[in-house]
C-alpha cells in the first residue's frame, strides 16, 4: 500500500532506459548520492612513488609554493638536518623530486603534443596543440572510488509535493531536458558521460603580451559542489591548450584570414575530441569506481564561453553578422526587442555549409553563408555524434550581465547622470555606499565613483547595493531620467538574481520571465539609449537554458576565469618564459597528481582515526579534550563569551541605553510567559523574579543555520551584536519568527539566563515592525524595495535566539528617520523572502 504524500515530499521520475520505477521520498530521507559503507581506503601506500609520506609532505609544500630548484634544495638539506623520529626523510634533491613527481603523474592520463596543419594563402601552416585526450580523461574520474558514489548516469524529473500537488524543480544537468533528451537518443543500455566545455584567451604576463588559450572540461554527471571545484579531484581541469595566431597586420580582419583563424581552432580542438568522437558512435563498455560496468556514451551537454568565444564555436560572423546570434536567427536589427526567433540547428548550419559549397563562384558561396551569418569552416563539434553546437552553448551571466549589461551600459548610465547632478550627487553616493552594513561574501564599498571595476563578481555586488544607495539621489522630481534608469536597474537586478537561483520550480521560471520581459519593455524607451546588441538579446535565451541545463551554475564561466589566475602563476614562478605551454601543463599535472595523493592520505588518517574510537559508542579511546564540536542540528548557537553579568552592572554601562529601560522587568515577564507556552514548569511551580544582583551571561556571536526556501539546504549566518567589532560598532539584524507572521529587528545584546538547571539563550532586540502606508508602499514597489520602520527604541523586547530565522541586512533610508530597506539582493533566499512580503495584499 502506498504511503501518503506530504507537505514537501520529493517525488524522483527516472529515465524510462533506466528501468528504475518512480520513487516518492520523505524531504529528511531524500538524498542526491548513493550511499558507501565506510571500507578501507583505496591506498595504504597513497604517497608512492615517493619512499616515505614525510617524502610527500615535504615535495607537497616545495610544488604548492611553486619553489625554484636553489630553494628545494635548500629546504631539503634543512629537513635532513633536523630530521628525527619514526618517519624517513630520504629525498636529497630538486632533480629528485621531479622525477618522482613525473613517475606519480603517471597515474592520471598526460598531455600529449601533435602537430596541426591548415592552408591559407598557398601555404601549409602548422601549429602545436597540447591536449590530454577527452575521453581518457573522463575514465581517470570514472575509475577513482571516491567519486563513484557521486556518479548520477541517467537523467531524472524531480518535484516537491506543496501540499496540493507535485511542482517540477530543475538544479543539477541531470534534473533538465537537455540531459533527458540526450539519453532519448542512447540504445537503451547506454549512459551519457556528459561533457562541460570552456575556453577562452588568457594573459599570462601583466602587461599582456604572453597569452595562453586554455581548454578546461568538467563532467556533469557530478554535483555542483564536486563539478565546480578548481582544487579537488573531479573538479575542473586543464585538457588543452589552443594555438594562438600572432596577427598578421597583411591580413588582419580579412574575411579569408578570419575563416583561417577559426579554422585552426577548430582543426585543434578536434585533436581533444577526437576519443569522443570515436566513441560517440558505438560507446565504451567500461568498469567504474564502484565496480559496475556501464556501457557510457560521451554527449558534449554544455559548452561555456562568453559572447566572443562562443561565435568562434559557433562559426558565426559576429556582431557584425546579419544573425549575430550563436543561438538563434534574431535580425541583427532586432536585438533589442524581446521576442521569439527560429533556432539554429546543427542540421541548418551543415546543410547551408554543403549547399554554400556547391556554388559555382566564390561570390555566390559568399551571399549564402553570409545570408545566416556562417563561416565557409567546418564545425568540430559535428563530428561528434549527437552533439548540436547551438544548442550546447549556454547563457554566460559573468560577460553578459554582470560585466556587461551592468558593468558596461548600466553602470555606465549610472556614472553619467551623477557626473550630470554635479560633486555633491557624488559624494553622497559614495557616503550611501559606505554607510550601508557590511554582509558576508559581500563586498563593501567606501567609494565608487572614482573607481574602475573590471572584477566580475565586485561588479555584481555593485549592481545589488545601487538601489539603495542613489534611490534618494534620483528622486523623480530632482532627475526624471536618472529615476526611470534606476527602475530599470530594479529589473534587471530581479531578472539577474532570479537567473542566478540555484534551484528553480516553474514558478520561478515563470517570474524570471515576467522580469526580463519588464526590464525589456522599460529600457529602451525610457533610458534614451541604443540598446541593439548582443548581450541585451542572449538574456533572451537565459531562462530556456534553465529548462534544458538547470540552473546558471551549472555553465557559468566564473570558475572557469578563476583558473586563469593559477595559469598565471605558474607562468610567473615556474616557467623561463619561453614555449610556455608545455612547461605550464608539465607543472598543472603534477599538481593534479598531488591533490589526488593529498585526498588519499586524508582518507587514510580519516580511517585509522575511525579505528581509534569505541565501536559502540564512537567515542575516542584516547580521550582530548578539544571543545564541543559544531552542530547543524543545533539551529541557532550563541558564541564569544564575554562573562557573567549582573543586572545592577548592566544598568550602569546601558542605563542610558532607552532600549535597556525595565529590561530586567521585560526579562521576568518573558519569562513567565515563555516557559509555560513551550511546556517547560516554573521553578517550584512560582513566577521567576530575577533579583538585581542576579547573574546572566552575555555573549557577542550568533550562528543562525537556516533552510534556504531556495534550495533546502541547509546555510548558515554568522551574526554580531558587538559594540566594538574591529572598531567600530556591530549590530546586525534579523528576521523574527511569530505565531502571526515574521517581523524584522536588530540585535541590541545577547545573553543567557539559567533558570534551574536550564541555560536559555536568548536576545534583547529592536522591532522593526511599525505599519507602513499603502500608499507608501506603492512608491518603494516602483524601486523593488520593502521598508520596515522601527519602533520607539524603549519598546525593546526579549526572544529566545531560536524564533530568529535567519540575518538580515538593513539600509537606512536617508530621508526619513527610523525607516530602514530590507536589502533583498544579499542571497537567493532572502530575495526570494522579500518577493513574498511584497506578494502579499496591502492591508
């Protein structure tokens, strides 16, 4: 008999190939990786071919700080001078060392180095490509034990039950159609290997003059937290490295020069897709790390790349092209209009190659690859089977939004008609910056104006804080267009979060494109600016890349741009600046090598410290004491002890403080009333009358773990209630849980109260809870903003640390004393949580 659906079970709808039936799981029983029982490790030996772990450790810390032979020499002698006790110590030097890491790297499939050749102008050129082949690459991931479990091979459809029906969600590759269909496509025995492609240029020297074309792959069959790892195995990887054309200025933007330089491109990468292609048409029955042979098919699922990139991909024409899209055929006049057009298709674009071919004259095949923007080259990715480029290539928020749209046309607007408002518009934004709380993983600004940002992610964390700080500098009546500009940039930022979700229902797709679609009918008329081209049209396709990907996570090309920055350390400190490549990847290799043996000997003291413990109790045998461990059970934990404090003291250091007025009278009173509402007795059956002289203990930290109604995962906040926190003053705000609906507050102190043999942890608090006019409220929804207005400072109350829901950052309304605006833009969630409160009917 089946059990009864409940509020937020998880329904999970498999593959048909799979032959696995649907399955309906309680939300604390559903979990996303098979389950391992704890077995020895892979390795007992895991530093071979080095003779002793110290061996390991040491060559480890020589590779990590990237240290020149003179200096591993040096570290070495020292080692072997002060070396004592049970482990050997046996290198003795930096040519040593190499060749052991050499041996090790054996391990993991090498680069290898060919030779490609591509005519142009009556001559044969060759170039070097450097590539670990693609599929070999993938097995290395396949076979290793570790990862095994995290391993998902066929596509699944999962919802969560909302107390009326099943809402279909979307997050990992797995989870959306592009996944399923490619699976569709398999003999039924098959599972996709699924493929995540990146490439892009990179500056290698400060001033640009050495660049490298690296190629990095992830495997989507892995978790998010896996995939886009840069340091852990099974994270991403360095697989080749592009020739690049030095310009010839003869030539240079020549349409026959432009085919030759994407034809080079493209004749190199197959050089790393040439194993997939091979078996993209019959698989590759192989044994994987958990034992189970699988018969795996390779799909490139996603390729990720900015604008520029993906045209080179693509093999289209441009900005300039009649369809400058990679994606679709919008006129190169429409871009700017949100509307529908016809998809590219890998058929299209072949069959227009073969037909453009077939023509008489030069001019004539021309006109007609001219007449879809294509480029007389043909396309890597169709010699791999069931691979269509267009529908590979992914939405790329870091280029087109938040240095794009944001960065280079936005904020650019912004800067325009502040310079126009003149100095002081200036220095009060700058002043509304600094003024504004500081957040975790959030960057504060002390200033903006005279600043260059060229970081993606500070741009980002720019665009999520303007609002509030220019909202009472483009005010309607002191700059008409400077407000209708910041409305639009109130849609954009929605549509831009909603695009950043990490787990998206149809709802929110549904809302996302409602924002896109009203940031693109108040931009264009209302800003006065031209916005016909590329990177206001691709946000067209963001949400249809959900559906088909999952979330924007999952082909962002951020974690991609990260690894140019340890590219560019290498070159620096390992290399002698000449033919660099191959010196780059001998190096990258071994450090790959290195962070598998270091997860290994983590895994081997992991398991003999398991040994340690009592096998009932798992307990330590040898028992230390270390402190009492963190818990995510526990939902909110004070922290930072400051001591125990009477009442009497505390009135003279806060008698002054109106919040602190009858606080110990508001202590009582709660009190009284909290422990009868939760069940818990008075003690000795009488009311609590705490005495001046009585203790409590106060504290300066709070740990808040929350689940995200974003995702259900567990997040946590670190929050401050500190009157001096590197300096200066520290207290943050909060949501508050009521038997009627939350409200928002600030922490004022924090402390615990014994009562019995019971600690209470508890907060005297700020409301911000004061009603708002409907009217009022109507003008903020014209920004996107939600404003909490505070109560008299004396009408302080006191709540149990475990009615907080999660932090909350507050920005003070300049213009009006005692308002504050929920700042909804630090995370998906509270985003999500504010879209809620301004959902709701005014009353």
């Amino acid at each position: 008999m089946p059990r009864k659906v409940i509020l937020d079970d998880i329904k999970v709808e498999y593959h048909p190939h799979s032959q696995i039936s649907s399955t309906v799981h309680h939300f604390s029983e559903f979990t996303r990786s098979r389950m391992t029982e704890h077995t020895v490790p892979r390795n007992n030996t895991p530093w071979e071919p080095f003779r002793t772990r110290l061996d390991f450790e040491i060559a480890e810390i020589a590779l990590e700080a990237a240290m020149t032979k003179d200096q591993t020499n040096r570290l070495l002698d020292l080692v072997h001078r002060s070396a004592s006790g049970n482990d050997k110590f046996t290198l003795q030097n930096h040519d040593e060392v190499r060749s052991l890491w050499d041996l090790a790297s054996q391990r993991y499939t090498r680069f290898q180095n060919d030779t490609v050749s591509v005519p142009f102008d009556s001559e044969v050129h060759e170039f070097e490509m450097h590539y670990r082949p693609l599929w070999d690459w993938g097995l290395d991931l396949l076979r290793d034990k570790y990862l095994a479990p995290h391993f998902v091979f066929d596509a699944q459809r999962l919802s969560k039950f909302d107390g009326e029906r099943f809402v279909h969600f979307i997050d990992e590759p797995w989870t959306a159609d592009a996944f399923w269909n490619a699976q569709s496509q398999l003999p039924s025995d098959a599972k996709p290997l699924a493929y995540i492609l990146y490439a892009d240029k990179s500056k290698l020297s400060s001033f640009g003059t050495q660049k490298g074309y690296p190629i990095i792959a992830r495997i989507a069959n892995l978790p998010v937290h896996i995939r886009n790892n840069n340091t852990a195995l099974g994270g991403g990887r360095v697989v080749g490295w592009l020739p690049i054309i030095v310009e010839n200025q003869e030539h240079a933007k020549k349409k026959n020069y432009v085919d030759f330089k994407n034809a080079v491109w493209h004749t190199s990468f197959y050089q790393l897709l040439a194993s997939v292609a091979q078996h993209s048409n019959t698989g590759y029955w192989f044994e994987c790390g958990d034992g189970i042979k699988r018969r795996l098919w390779p799909v490139i699922l996603i390729l990720s790349a900015d604008y520029e990139e993906q045209c080179i991909m693509a093999l289209i024409r441009g900005l300039k092209g009649k369809f400058p899209c990679p994606v679709c055929l919008v006129p190169q006049d429409e871009q700017s209009v949100l509307a529908t057009h016809e998809f590219r298709t890998r058929h299209q674009s072949e069959d227009v190659l073969r037909t453009a071919r077939l023509k008489p004259s030069e001019k004539e095949k021309e006109a007609h690859l001219k007449a879809f923007s294509l480029r007389n080259v043909e396309n890597v990715f169709s010699r791999v089977r069931h691979v269509d480029v267009h529908r590979a290539l992914s939405f790329d928020r870091l280029h087109t939004n938040e240095e794009g749209l944001w960065g280079d046309h936005l904020w650019k607007e912004v800067k325009f008609w502040i310079s126009d408002l003149g100095r002081d518009a200036a220095v009060k934004l700058d002043k509304n910056f600094d003024g504004l709380p500081r957040w975790p993983d959030l960057t504060h600004f002390s200033s903006v104006i005279a600043v260059d940002f060229t970081d993606g992610t500070v741009l980002g964390d720019l665009s999520k804080m303007i609002v509030f700080a220019a909202q009472d500098i483009f005010t309607s009546s002191r700059c008409k267009l400077g407000h209708l500009l910041l409305r639009c940039i109130r849609h954009y930022i929605e549509f831009d979060i909603y695009a950043s979700l990490e787990v998206h229902t149809e709802h929110t797709i549904a809302a996302g494109r409602l924002a896109v679609q009203k940031f693109s009918e108040i931009m264009a008329p209302e800003t006065l600016k031209n916005w016909n081209f590329p990177k206001k049209h691709l946000v067209s396709h963001i949400f249809d890349d959900i559906i088909s990907k999952g979330a924007t996570r999952n082909y962002s090309t951020k974690p991609n741009e990260k690894m140019h920055g340890s590219l560019r350390k290498i070159y620096l400190q390992r290399t002698n600046f000449k033919n660099v490549a191959s010196q780059i990847l001998h190096y990258d290799e071994w450090l790959l090598t290195s962070t598998s043996m270091r997860t290994e000997l983590d895994e081997l003291d992991e398991y003999y410290k398991r040994n340690t413990c009592d096998p009932e109790t798992h307990e330590a045998l040898d028992l230390d004491d270390t402190g009492e461990p963190e818990s995510t059970t526990i939902h909110a934990h004070l922290g930072s002890r400051q001591g125990n404090h009477s009442f009497s003291d505390i009135m003279l250091s806060h008698g002054t403080d109106r919040a602190f007025t009858n606080f110990r009278m508001k202590l009582n009173g709660f009190l009284n009333g909290f422990l009868p509402q939760h069940n818990i007795p008075l003690p000795d059956g009488k009311c609590i009358h705490l005495r001046a002289e009585d203790m409590i203990t106060v504290f300066h930290f709070l740990r808040v773990n929350y689940e995200s109604i974003v995702d259900w995962r567990l997040h946590r906040d670190l929050l401050r209630c500190n009157p001096k926190f590197y300096g200066l003053p520290r207290y943050d705000c909060v949501i508050v849980k009521t038997a009627d609906k939350p409200f928002f507050a600030r922490l004022v102190y924090m402390f615990s109260c014994l009562i019995g043999n019971t600690d209470f942890p508890l907060a005297l608090i700020h409301p911000y809870d004061v009603g708002i006019a409907s009217s009022r409220r109507r003008r903020d929804n014209d920004m996107g903003l939600w404003r909490v207005r505070a109560k008299p400072r004396i009408s302080s109350e006191i709540i149990s640390v475990q009615s907080i829901i999660r932090g909350a950052a507050l920005a003070n309304d300049p213009e009006t004393d005692g308002d504050y605006f929920v700042i909804h833009t630090v995370d998906t969630d509270m985003f999500l949580r504010v879209k809620a409160l301004q959902d709701q009917p005014s009353t």
